[in-house]
C-alpha cells in the first residue's frame, strides 16, 4: 500500500495506491468510491480488505477520501456531491498515472455507487462499473437518517454537516437516470437489495445483477466488535471478467 496525496492544490485528497501483485498483471485498475457518513466508517476494513484481495488477482486500485472527508484537506461544510464528484475524477486520472493503465474500472459502494455511475457515464477511459449495495436515489440517504426538516436548515449525521445545498444536490441525485447514458459491462452486487435495485436491473439487460447474502459492510447496525468481511462479495469483485 502506497499513501498519497493527489488533485489541484485547493482540492488535495488523501488516498492508497494498491498496486497488482506479481507478474503477469492484468493491467486492470480500479478507483474505489466510498460511502458517506457511518456507512465509511463501517465499510472501511471491508474495502481495505477488497483493495488487498484484488491486488492478488492482478488489479491495481486506489483507495480515498472525498474533499472535506476523512484525511484529506477541508472542513465537513466543504464537501458537495459536485466536489465529490470532481474528486472520483481526480482520482481516474491518478490511477492511470501510477500504474500506467490507459483505462480504469470504478468499483462505488452505497452513494459512491451514485458517483461512480456519473463518472463512468461521462469518460471514454472507464471500461467497467461494479455497484456495492448502491444507492438508487439520494433520497434514501435523507430518508436514512430521517433528515426531515425545513431545506433550509442544516442537519447534523454522525458530526457531519448536511447543509440545504447538500440536500438539495441529494434530491435530485437518481442513479437510474445516470445509467441511461451508461451501456458499458456492469456488475450489481446486493447483500440488502431492494425493489429499486431489482428494478434498475430489470431495466437495463447490460447489467449483471447479482444478490449475494453476505454481511452489510456499511450497515451500522448492531455486531458487536469486529466487522465480519463480506468475502463472498469480494471474490465476486475480483473475478469478474468486466
């Protein structure tokens, strides 16, 4: 594992350069999307441990911290979903460049899902998406933690700000009409899947849709000590052909 810093100087991101193991690399790469909120925090050692298992199968990946998130420069109150946003692509092209690949895949869990579908849909150089548990639309996540106030209020999660800007950028946040501009190899993993998930895959015919019971890396509810790693979830990641 190789920390870095990468992205302009008023956007600098913290993030963890996987490269492939051994010889005979792939040259596959894999930018990895987080969540928001208690779900990173939850997910972290499952996607630490996804980034080591998939570098035994020959994929390269990088790991990070939004703007404004984690270890990376800013405040809370600086994190959009546009910068973040910015920030998935920032880190395509970081990718690229420490491992020498041309193209890259984008592996997004929960609302990094969301990210990774819009960044996928809008570059030539990402040659395959793999969704964990994504979020169908930004409402679930105002839902998830009942911010149901006045959109002009702030609202506090986990000691996280949730500005009105930031709401409102998750109201209109709908990863099935991103998908519509989106035709390339996708896999759907789904430990918790819903009618929204199952729908998004009937409605797409490229999707590979797969339900998988396994532990949520990102749920907070209660386990007790230490998370158990999704490993069926992981070996379904680092084996598919894309």
């Amino acid at each position: 594992m190789i920390p870095l810093l990468f992205g302009p100087e008023a956007r600098r991101k913290y993030g963890v350069f996987q490269p492939a193991i051994g010889q005979g690399s792939k040259g596959r790469g894999v930018v990895i999307c987080d969540g928001l909120f208690d779900e990173a925090v939850c997910a972290h050692r499952a996607l630490r441990f996804a980034a080591g298992s998939m570098a035994e199968a020959r994929w390269s990946s990088l790991r990070f911290d939004y703007f404004g998130t984690g270890d990376s420069s800013g405040d809370t109150g600086d994190f959009t979903l546009a910068g973040a946003l910015a920030d998935a692509h920032d880190a395509v092209d970081e990718l690229k460049a420490s491992a020498g690949l041309a193209s890259v895949y984008l592996l997004g869990l929960r609302l990094g899902g969301a990210l990774a579908a819009q960044v996928a849909a809008t570059r030539d150089d990402v040659r395959g998406l793999l969704l964990w548990d994504p979020l169908i639309e930004g409402e679930e996540v105002l839902a998830r933690y009942d911010v149901s106030g006045p959109a002009d209020e702030s609202a506090m999660i986990e000691g996280f700000s949730l500005s009105p800007g930031l709401q409102d950028e998750l109201r209109g946040l709908s990863v099935e009409r991103t998908l519509a501009a989106y035709a390339g190899p996708l896999l759907m993993i789904c430990t918790a899947a819903n009618d929204g998930h199952r729908r998004l895959a009937a409605g797409h015919s490229h999707i590979d849709f797969r339900e998988i019971e396994a532990p949520e890396a990102w749920s907070n509810t209660a386990l007790g000590g230490m998370r158990p790693i999704p490993s069926a979830v992981v070996n379904e990641l680092r084996e598919w052909p894309g």
